[in-house]
C-alpha cells in the first residue's frame, strides 16, 4: 500500500469534496502509468482491419497510436481518395505511418494547399505520399512549412528545386525556419570568404546541386569543405570553382567517409603508377569519386581496364565512372563484339546516354558492314 510520500504528490486542494479527491487520485495514477498499460482501442483496431491497415506494422512501428481514443482515420480516406489515392494506397500509407490518422481534416486540407504551391497536380503528391508516407505527415506545423517554402522562394530557388527538395530531402520543411537560414548564412558566409562576389547566388547554387545539405549540420559541411581545401591544395579561387560545381553534391557526406573514400582512391591510384599530382587532379576534375563507395569505384576502374582502356584514360574522362558497373560492363561487351579500338578512338563513346549510345552502335556497325 503507498504510503504517506506518495500521497503528498497528488495535488490537493482545500475544501475539495470526497468525489472530486477521487477523481484527481484516479486522473494522477492513470497519467502515470507507462503506456503499455493501457489497453489498444478494439474499435479502432476493427475500424484499421476493415480498411485493410496491416496491424502488425502498425504495432512495430508507432504502437501508442493503438491506444488513442480519438483518431481520424476515415476523414484521412475520405480525404486521400478525394485526391485520387485507390484503397490499397491509403491502406499501406496509414500501415507505414499510423501517425496519420491523427491528423486533422483542417492539417490535411492547408498542407495538400502548401504542396499543391508546389506540385504541378494532385496525383504528383499521392505518388510522393505513397513512397514516404513520413513526408507528408511527420510534421505538425503547417505554419512552419508555409514559412518555409516562402523563405527558399526569397533565395531564387525554383518550383524545380522546391520539387527536388520535398521528393528527396523533405526533413528540410520540417526544420525550424531558424535552422534553415542558419545553414543558409553559413553557406552565405563561405561564398564570401572565398572571394565570392554574389553570397546569396553561392548559397541558391550549393542548395540546388545538393538538396540534402539543408538536413546536414553546418559543422559537418565546414568539415568537408576544410578537408578538401587540405588535401587538393587548393587556394580560395580554385575551392570556390570547385564548390561552385560538383564538390557541393559531396558536401553532405559523413567527413570520415569522404576522408575514407580519399585513403581509399590515393591506394588504388597509386596501384595503378599514378602520381599525387594525379590523383589530386582527378579528385578535382571529378569528386564524385568520393561519393561513391570504395569497392564500388574500384570494381568499375577494374572492369574499365579489363576492357582495354588505360589508367590515364580514365583520369582525362572520369564521368565514364557515372555509369552503373553493369552499365559499363555491358556497354564494354557490345563494342568490343564491333572490334572498337579504345586506343584509335578514345573512349567518349562510353560517356553518354543510352539513346546516344545506341545510335552510335547502330552508325559504327552499318559502316562495318
């Protein structure tokens, strides 16, 4: 039995009556029990089967949504196929993220406007939703995502790049407005730094190329820009070139996966005869090099001289590296069934996209025959 200590806890007034006392202890106790003790909802659990909700995932992954006496999961259904989703949709988009169903008719009617600011049209939105569903819902704060959008508009960002960002990184919206500009300053403040003449252009560039950096912390990405001014020797005017360009889509990394990566290129480079000079000059030339794992660049550089095309080939035109392993092993195959000599001919035939490549097949084949 609990004793005089846990008494004393329960907030008690003067003159209260006997039924009010038992109220505020019944109201205390059961505020602190952990949630597990208290029972799922069996209308709700009926309701969620009906519309064919995969209770079990539903316990793995947000269990407390259960236990909750009011929900709104068929104003959500009502209100997602009013935009076109089919059944089996909003069954899996309420499945992966139970917390949608708390949501209000008034939250989904001012974000779907917000989004539809956006999107060219509603089917666009039910697409992104029934990828991540935690896109769309994860935040409560429609206010924020207003002041958001409107905040990266003032930056130049385009319909475009507001896309890219709400499809790839949407934890970008759910930052506080404050958190977005901090990284936006920063950003501002390297462009100036490194003798930049336009700060705000800097910025809208970094983030239009790298839509994952507003989600990253400023002391990452300084640490990123640090190394790579380190190791490339590079001067203010060359690592604003190079940050200008393709250098800004690494920036996000881990900085001890790119300092892993780096290790890891210097060691097959210097494998293959090449030189620090030229090991710098590719990672400049091409600092996707980073991007991608180590045995997966190794397995492509591999396959590419297993193909009859040479080190130093490869370092004048790294951007074959874009393609697939398979991509390029097949590519490999078919010109090697034509006899292409990669020593005659170079290697740029490698370096475009399939309709491009196809035609170039079909060209150097009829001149064959």
């Amino acid at each position: 039995m609990a004793g005089p200590a846990f008494f004393t806890r329960i907030p008690i007034l003067k003159n209260c009556s006997t039924a009010s006392l038992i109220i505020r202890f019944v109201r205390f106790f059961t505020s602190n029990c952990p949630d597990d003790t208290v029972k799922e909802n069996n209308f709700l659990l009926q309701n969620l089967s009906t519309l064919g909700v995969d209770i079990k995932m539903v316990r793995r992954r947000q269990p407390g949504i259960l236990r909750k006496q009011i929900t709104n999961e068929n104003g959500l259904v009502s209100f997602l196929k009013s935009k076109g989703a089919e059944d089996k949709t909003v069954a899996s988009i309420i499945s992966r993220y139970p917390r949608s169903i708390t949501r209000s008719h008034d939250y989904l009617e001012k974000r779907w406007l917000l989004w539809r600011s956006v999107f060219k049209n509603d089917s666009e939105i039910i697409k992104i939703i029934k990828r991540s569903p935690e896109s769309f819902f994860r935040s409560s704060d429609n206010n924020n995502l207003e002041k958001n959008i409107a905040y990266l508009c003032s930056l130049g960002l385009t319909s475009k790049d507001l896309h890219r960002l709400l499809t790839t990184a949407p934890r970008t919206f759910s930052n506080s407005l404050e958190l977005n500009q901090q990284m936006v300053e920063f950003l501002q403040d390297i462009g100036c730094s490194l003798g930049g003449k336009h700060k705000e252009n800097f910025a809208k560039q970094i983030i239009s190329k790298n839509v994952y950096i507003l989600i990253r912390s400023t002391k990452r990405v300084k640490a990123n820009i640090d190394f790579l001014q380190d190791v490339l020797h590079l001067n203010n005017e060359e690592l604003l070139h190079l940050l200008q360009g393709s250098g800004s889509e690494i920036l996000d990394l881990s900085n001890e996966y790119i300092k892993r990566n780096f290790k890891s290129v210097e060691e097959k480079l210097d494998l293959l005869g090449c030189t620090n000079e030229q090991t710098t000059k590719f990672i400049i030339k091409y600092p996707l090099a980073l991007y991608v794992s180590s045995g997966n660049l190794n397995n492509k550089i591999n396959c590419l001289l297993e193909g009859g095309i040479t080190i130093n080939q490869i370092l004048e035109k790294p951007k074959v590296l874009d393609f697939s392993f398979e991509n390029i092993k097949g590519r490999l195959k078919t010109l090697e069934e034509i006899g292409y000599n990669f020593k005659e001919n170079g290697i740029s035939v490698l370096d475009c996209s399939r309709t491009r490549f196809e035609v170039k097949i079909n060209k150097l084949t009829s001149i064959k025959n």
